[in-house]
C-alpha cells in the first residue's frame, strides 16, 4: 500500500501542503470513481512532527494511475505559478 507522499518523492517533489493537498484530492476522485468507494485508511506517521495521521492508502495496482493523476496536478500548480504576477519585483 502506497500513499500521496510515496507518489510525490517518487516524482521528485517532497511533500507540502500546497501539493499533498490538491495532489491527494484528484486521486482520491480518481479511486472513487474507478472503485465506487473511498480508499481504505491506514495509521501513518506526520510528514512533520511527531505522531501520527490517518491518510488514505492505495494498493500497489493503482500505482500508475495515481501517478499519472499527480503529474497532472503538479503540471496545473506550475502553470498557475508561472501566470501570477511579481509582486515584488524579483
């Protein structure tokens, strides 16, 4: 079982919120659709800090599917990026 953060490395990007998030929410739609139910949840630790977290995990099959979806997101983040202004002038 493989979660949003293990796709995201795998792409060089480390996780953040501004990615886990928007990353996270497409392949989950993405499951849900494919298997008309949410996908199980397991107990991981926090990207940050101590503790732990309950976050969505995929099975191994859905790997590249996942994977495809998170390049779609990342390449949308990028795009919006690119078109906001310098406000600052650097």
């Amino acid at each position: 079982m493989f979660d949003v953060r293990d796709v995201l490395r795998s792409l060089g990007v480390e996780p953040e919120k501004s990615t886990t998030w928007p990353v996270g929410w497409a392949i989950r739609d993405l499951y849900l659709e494919r298997f008309e139910k949410l996908p199980d949840k397991e107990l991981r630790a926090k990207t940050s800090g101590k503790g732990g977290h309950c976050m969505a995990v995929y099975p191994h099959g859905f790997w590249l599917d996942a994977k495809g979806v998170a390049r779609r997101v990342l390449a949308t983040i990028e795009t919006q990026a690119a078109s906001q202004p310098d406000l600052f002038g650097d």
